[in-house]
C-alpha cells in the first residue's frame, strides 16, 4: 500500500505530465476554461431570473414582464447548452491529442527496455498500464476537470450571496457539509479498494489469455504425429 505523500507526487508527476504533452494546445485549453467560466455565470443567473419570476412577476401578474424574462431564461438556457458543448468539444480534441502522444511516447520508452524487464513483468500487467490506466488519465484532461474548478468558484458565489440573503439559512446549509465530506470520503475509500481489485482482475484475465494464445500458437507449430 502506498502512503499518502507518495499517492500525492504519483498522482501531481502524472497531472504534470499529461498537461505537459497537452501544452501545445493551449488555445483550445483557453477556449474551453472561457466556455467554463460563461457556464458558471448562466448557472448562477438563470436561478435568480427564475426568482424573479417566481416571486414578483407572476405575483404581481406582470405578464409582458414575464414573457420578456421567460425569453431571457430559455435564451441563457440554449446559451447554456450551447458552451457545455464547446467546452465538451473542445477538451474532447486536447484530451485525444494529449493522451495520443502519451502513448506514443510510452510505446518507445516500453520497447527500448532491456528483455529482463520483460521477464520480471507479465505481459497482462503491462497491457493493463498501457490501457486501461492510460484510459484514466485521460480525464485529467477533460471537460469535467476544467468543470470542478468552475463549480468551486460557483460554490464560493453562491455561498456568499446565501450569508448576503440570509446568513442563518446559510449557516444552516454550511453545518451539512461536514456530514457530506465524510460521508464522500467513506464512498471514496470503498470505490478505491473495488476498482484496485477490478485492474488486478484485469491483469490476470489479460495473463491468462496471452498464455492461452501462446500455447495455442505453439501447438500449431508442432508435427502433426507429435500431437497423436
């Protein structure tokens, strides 16, 4: 098992060097943290419209009030749609092109490799890091990723304009959190342990077949009578 400091600079060495294969692309990156940031603004503003709606136009029946908002709340909500799949589009072509060289640059360093490494690993294990675990880090590079830095600071916004309304209902809110932190860290731990057991399940199955498909190749090359 390794400790934390280490999981800490595995997981910093691989961030560091997926973003570095996928700085030649900083253009799209930028297009897509832009789209994030329009994203975070319409989700903040199409609630407040909808209060607005909500709680004095349709009160006080102001109906060309509430056709002109209702117009504003779909438009922000196609603007919406349409940024989602921008930023999704776009870190879609980074993520692809990052990951491409990573293999590339993966597959070289794999077959420069003196034959004892070859002998100590099993071929299943290594199929599961060129694979699989090359798959993962492909979502460090993605829409999601760029996705949770703009939902933190739509978080901080949020809670701010909760203290500015009403800063009991606020502080009521934030006493939940600590429930859902642990509650998310207890989830985490149980979805580590399972996945680690499914890339060891992996492993073996891919050892099994490769030996099952060696032999097989090495029965075909056998004389017919040796086989009888």
């Amino acid at each position: 098992m390794k400790s934390g400091s280490q999981r800490y600079l595995l997981f910093s060495e691989m961030f560091r060097e997926v973003f570095f294969q996928a700085r030649g692309q900083w253009k799209f990156i930028l297009i897509a943290a832009l789209s994030i940031l329009v994203i975070s603004a319409l989700e903040f503003i199409i609630p407040q419209w909808t209060k607005v709606v909500i709680d004095q136009v349709i009160v006080d029946q102001q109906f060309a009030a509430l056709f002109e908002l209702g117009a504003l709340i779909i438009g922000a909500a196609l603007l919406l749609g349409v940024f989602r799949f921008i930023s999704s589009f776009v870190m879609t072509i980074v993520s692809q092109g990052a990951i491409s060289q990573l293999r590339n640059k993966l597959y070289r360093r794999t077959v420069n490799l003196d034959l004892n490494f070859f002998d100590r690993n099993r071929t299943g294990d290594l199929m599961s890091r060129l694979t699989s675990d090359v798959n993962q880090l492909q979502d460090l590079v993605s829409a999601d990723t760029l996705s949770i830095v703009a939902d933190f600071f739509t978080f901080i916004a949020i809670c701010a304009y909760l203290f500015y309304v009403d800063w009991q209902l606020a502080l009521l809110l934030v006493s939940t959190f600590p429930f859902l932190f642990f509650t998310s860290r207890f989830f985490i731990g149980r979805i580590k342990s399972l996945y680690r057991t499914v890339r060891q399940s992996s492993a073996e199955i891919s050892n099994h077949l490769q030996d099952s498909l060696s032999g097989i190749r090495g029965l075909n090359h056998l004389p017919a009578r040796t086989m009888k």
